[in-house]
C-alpha cells in the first residue's frame, strides 16, 4: 500500500539515525516514548498537512544504532542537537512526547535559540511533587504500556491483541537503551527546576488527566519552571495522549505553533 | 577433592500463605512479614551449623549472598565469612561468592576480603559473581553494564591485591582518587578466586581466560560436559590445559539416617524452586540489558506472560539425580556416578534448605562429615581429581604465566 511518508537515514556520531518524515512547510520535529516509535501514526499524518514532520528513532532505540558510549539523557540531547545541526533543520519546533519530551526540554536548556516553539506530551523529565514515574523495570512491557492507556483498547488496536515477536524483541532493545540512559535517578533531572527557568521558547504542555505514567504534576512543576508555558489537559485520557486523543493533539499544537 | 558444605540460608519463617497469594517471593514481597525474632534464631543456627560442618571433618564451607528475597537470609556474605573467619579453625572460606556489580566501591571489598583473609589466616577463597537480576533492582545498579561492571571491579581488586600503592583508578564505572588500602590479603600472590555459574556462556569463557576454577551450580551432567567442553577449548586457546583443579560442581545432596526421612527432608529443596510459594518474578531475574543479545527474544517472550518457567517435578529430580537423597550409603552410590560423570576436584553439597529443622541439619551435616565426604574423596583419589590445593596450582592465569605454582598463606 502506498503511504505517504518515507524513510530515511542519517549519520551522527559515527551511528545511523533511522527516521520518517512527511508534508511540506516548517520543520518538526517528533521525540517518540522510550518503547519506541510504532510507526507512522495519525497524529503525525495530520501534523503533515501543516508542516514538515520528521519522526526519528532515537539512537539506540528501535532500527537507530546503539552508541555504546552514551550514558545520559542530556548526550542523547547533545546528538539530537547535531542532528538537526547536519540536517539544516534550525530553527525549527519540536513536540515531544512522553520520554521524548524529556529530550526536548534538555535540548531547550542547551539551545534555547534555535526553537521556534516547545510541544511537551505528558513528559517525563520532571521529578513528579507527588507520587512517582511510573517504574517500567519492575513491570512487564505489555503491563507498562497498557497502564499508559485511559482505554485499553486503544493499545490492541495500536500493536495489536497479541504483539508480534518482532515488535517484542523491538520493545526490549528499547528497555536495554532506556535502561543504559535513565536507569537512575529514574527518568528524571533533578536540575530542571532551575534550568528550564532559563528558557525563553514558547511552550506548551499537554497532559491527559488520567496519566498513570507521568503524574499530571510533573505538568504542573513544568509549567512553574518555564517562564512561558501554558498547560492543557484533556479528559478520559491517559499518558499516551497521541494516540488516545489524536485529533484533540493535532488541534492544540496547530494552533500552538500557528500563533 | 575438596569437599565443602552449603546451604542457601533459607529464611523460611514467614507466611507461605502470604507468599502464594503474592505470587512472588523475592523482591517486591513485603518485609512486614520479616519475622525478626525467627531470623535471629535462624542466623545463630546456621553458625552452629557451620561450626559443627568443620568439626565434622568438611574442607570447606561456601556462602552466598541474595538481596530481596526469603530463599537466601544472608544479605552480606563477608559478614558471615568474617564470623567463620574468627570461629572456625581449619576450614576454607569459600564465598561463591561477592556480587561485584552491586558495589560501587570495589576498594571496599578488596578491604573487607583482606581482613577475613588475615583472620583466617589465610582460608580465603575469595569467588566472584554478577549477581542475580534482583541484586541489580534490589541496589539499584545498572544492569545494563553488570558485565562491565563485574570485568571492571574485578580488575581493580586484583589490582589492589596484587600491585604497591598508593595508585589512581580512572575506569569506565569506577573512580577512585587514591586506593592504598592499609590491609592486604594474607595469602600471595592473592587469595584464590573461583568462579561460579550455570547460565552465561559468557561467564564460563571468562573463567577459563582468566585461569580461574569454574564451579558448576546444579546443571545436568550432560550440561556439565558441554560447559567443561567449552572450558577446556578456552584454555587451551589462551595457553594452559585445564585439568580437575579447574572444575567444580554444586549439588542438592540431603543425607539422613533412613531413606524416608532423607526424602522427606529433601522435598523442602522445592521451596526456593516454586513448587511451594514461587520464587522470582521472570522479569526481576532477568532486567533489561542483565543477559546478552542472544536472551532478548525468550526474555521478550517472558515480558508478556507467553513463555513460563517450568522445574521439573520433585521425583524426577531424584529420578535424574538432579538432586539426591538417602542415607549415606545410597548417597555415595549417586556421587560416585556424579563424580565420575563429570570430574570435578571441588565438590559442594548443598545438604539443607527450606523448612529442615536445625535437628535435621545438624544430622545430615555429621552424615556428610563423617560418612559420605571420606568415602567420594577415596574416589577423588582414585580418579586423580586433585582440588586446587592438592595441585598446588597457581591462581591465575597471569601467574601461571609468570611460572608460578601457587598461593600460599604466608604463614
């Protein structure tokens, strides 16, 4: 079947950066969750028909070679820096969703300049004031995302009832990168309530109400750090708001990003 | 031979009932069912144990260490090793061993090893382990360079043993501005240092690269020949031919004067294995990153419920001589096929665990003491399955190189 995006990939650091991209118009970048990018989803289908969307795989995580030498959130920031350095992608806006809005806001803090505008999707990152990131380590992959969902059936129709064994053992490379990076403090910088103070970039920060993963008050706690942040948060929804409430997603940050 | 006892140290005191509607024993499962009282007791049982175990003629007693879990009380092995140390007179201390990847001070052990080297006057055998996934979680170290890790620390302590101070380590995981520890081990060039295992490949390339004895857990004979296989292609592609001194081998051996109450006793060796409250959870025993690339696929298949872990039932493993019970004489009629079968020069049986009272210990310990271990070390002899000890071998690969034979107790 014909799509409308396409594959491409890109050498940083000496490893290849697997990505997808599609539309026309203002760069775009999209940070994908720590269980990797399922894939060209609608939320980026609909992103496209306003800008140019580019979904890369983050390195170490599904097709994207491992940097064996990466030990920290911030050096994944630092590559995805001089990937959109080697792209000429700059200035440009980035929405990151969940572990990858833990991404953007760290490149926030490095280069604040070159972002036209911040998207942050229940973002990890901020050390929740009440409760905790939900631990993936301690539970099973399919049990840790399916807690994600407000309504289970938007997983099984996501990867499907009974994933496939490629999309397990893609899961699982995931969680070696994921625990390489963020095995502890576990997803979070403890730095970030002063650092982001120092961020100029617009930014908006979207929250289902009924995130399981990232309590809703690390939305908060973001929103106090950075000095010009809006907060939205939409009912019946859980941590993996792009693909619960696509359509709601695409509207708040169209008309985000087209102010 | 050298023969040794062991038992995992069961803190079998808590509520099974609580244990089965948990559906896990390690980890996550509640201390609030830590019964303090009943560990207190256990803990100075098992010394007496120990004590008795060298009174009863043993060589060697071995300890282990677990995090988080009932099947295994003995959270610090340096701790009890430091008790025998002072306590015992004549056995090997055989810690099989300190989980190096969970220490972020590798410095310390090498401290900590010393001293129960020096109060033992020298009966120090120091083995190193990774450690189980659950040590990882339960300390919060990264399982994703547990290897690095283990490679790493090992490295520094051999280091530190064997090189003047004071030195400056800058590793890849370790930093250590000065290491000139004021305690060195008794035993030169340093102490013995066997490695035990079952699953890792990997671990048992590492052993036999390093000249080091690899202690097999528990597996199957025909497991035991293809490991010593891979073992011996190993050394011989580094440069030495390894022989019995390099080979050892665990297993759930339960002795008792009639072969009912042996049988009887045995079956609490399923405690730890599941039959009676489940063990670990399949994710905790493995964390991302812990094994390597070839685990991914079973271990993505376990994520999600699809594979289970299966033990064979209790009387197939008697059957198998996956464990074995009797009284002595029966006993010695299975080692001797075991011994036989595989050849190792290092032989530790685990005589006790779950629920077996101190009674039942202490007797089954006389049994091995006395009876059993006399017997299977004629065979030993016989077979030429000269321990460590009796070769004199060096204890190293590094040292064998440099020509020499042995560790000796500076004595």
């Amino acid at each position: 079947m014909a799509h409308t995006w396409s594959e491409g990939v890109t050498e940083v650091a000496g490893g290849k950066i697997h990505f997808l991209t599609s539309g026309a118009g203002a760069p775009v970048l999209v940070l994908h969750r720590d269980v990797g990018n399922p894939g060209w989803l609608p939320f980026y289908e609909q992103l496209a028909q306003h800008y140019t969307v580019y979904v890369p795989s983050h390195p170490g995580f599904d097709k994207s070679d491992r940097p064996e030498w990466m030990r920290n959130v911030r050096d994944l920031a630092v590559l995805y820096q001089w990937l959109l350095k080697d792209m000429k992608l700059r200035p440009l806006s980035i929405v990151g969703l969940g572990f990858g809005g833990w991404i953007a806001a760290e490149m926030a803090t490095m280069d604040h300049h070159q972002l036209r505008k911040l998207v942050l999707v229940s973002a990890m990152g901020m050390k929740p004031t009440r409760g905790e990131i939900l631990d993936q380590f301690l539970l099973y992959t399919t049990d840790y995302i399916r807690t994600g969902f407000h309504d289970p059936s938007h997983m099984d129709a996501l990867y499907g009832k009974e994933p496939e064994v490629d999309q397990l053992v893609a899961w699982e490379i995931n969680r070696e990168m994921t625990t390489r990076i963020a095995w502890k403090p576990y997803m979070f910088n403890a730095a970030f309530p002063t650092l982001l103070k120092s961020v100029d970039t617009p930014t908006l920060l979207v929250w289902g109400k009924e995130d399981r993963i990232t309590p809703v008050n690390c939305g908060e706690r973001y929103m106090q750090a950075l000095p010009h942040a809006e907060l939205a948060t939409l009912n019946a929804c859980g941590h993996f708001v792009e693909v619960e409430k696509a359509n709601e997603l695409t509207q708040l940050v169209v008309e985000f990003l087209g102010k | 031979m050298h023969l040794m006892y062991f038992t995992e140290q069961p803190m079998s005191a808590y509520p099974q009932e609580e244990g089965e509607k948990f559906g896990y024993t390690a980890l996550l499962f509640p201390n609030t069912f830590f019964d303090r009282q009943a560990a207190s007791r256990l803990y100075n049982e098992r010394l007496e144990e120990y004590v008795y175990a060298e009174e009863c003629g043993v060589d060697g007693i071995m300890l282990n260490e677990h995090h988080n879990a009932p099947f295994c009380m003995q959270a610090k092995v340096n701790v009890f090793a430091s008790l025998l140390a002072g306590m015992t007179k004549r056995v090997k201390i055989v810690l099989l061993g300190n989980p190096l990847p969970i220490s972020d001070n590798p410095v310390r052990l090498a401290e900590e090893l010393a001293m129960i080297d020096l109060i033992s006057k020298g009966r120090l055998v120091s083995g190193f382990v990774r450690g189980g996934g659950v040590e990882s979680l339960a300390t919060n170290a990264n399982p994703a360079f547990n290897r690095e890790r283990f490679n790493e620390a090992h490295d520094l302590i051999i280091k530190t043993w064997t090189q003047p101070g004071p030195f400056r380590w800058e590793g890849e995981h370790y930093q250590l501005r000065v290491v000139n520890p004021w305690v060195l081990p008794l035993q030169q060039p340093h102490p013995r240092v066997w490695i035990p295992g079952v699953v890792s490949r990997e671990t048992i390339i590492w052993a036999a690269e390093h000249g080091y004895p690899y202690i097999i857990l528990n597996a199957p004979i025909q497991e035991c020949q293809k490991i010593w296989q891979l073992y011996d292609e190993t050394a011989a592609g580094v440069g030495f031919t390894a022989g019995p001194e390099h080979r050892g081998y665990l297993i759930r051996c339960h002795v008792a004067e009639t072969e009912e109450k042996a049988v009887e006793n045995a079956k609490q060796f399923m405690w730890m294995q599941g039959e009676f409250t489940g063990l670990t959870h399949p994710l905790w025993a493995s964390p991302a990153g812990y094994l390597g690339a070839w685990a991914r696929k079973p271990l993505a298949e376990f994520r999600v419920g699809r594979r289970k872990q299966s033990m064979p039932p209790f009387e197939k493993q008697l059957q198998s001589m996956a464990l074995i019970a009797g009284t002595p004489k029966q006993v010695i009629e299975k080692l001797r096929v075991i011994v036989e079968e595989t050849r190792p020069s290092i032989l530790a049986l685990w005589g006790n665990d779950g629920n077996v009272s101190h009674h039942d210990s202490m007797s089954c310990i006389r049994l091995l003491g006395q009876e059993v271990m006399p017997a299977i070390r004629e065979i030993g002899d016989k077979l030429g399955l000269n321990s460590p000890f009796e070769a004199n071998s060096a204890v190293s690969l590094a040292h064998m190189q440099k020509g020499e034979s042995t560790a000796v107790a500076a004595l």
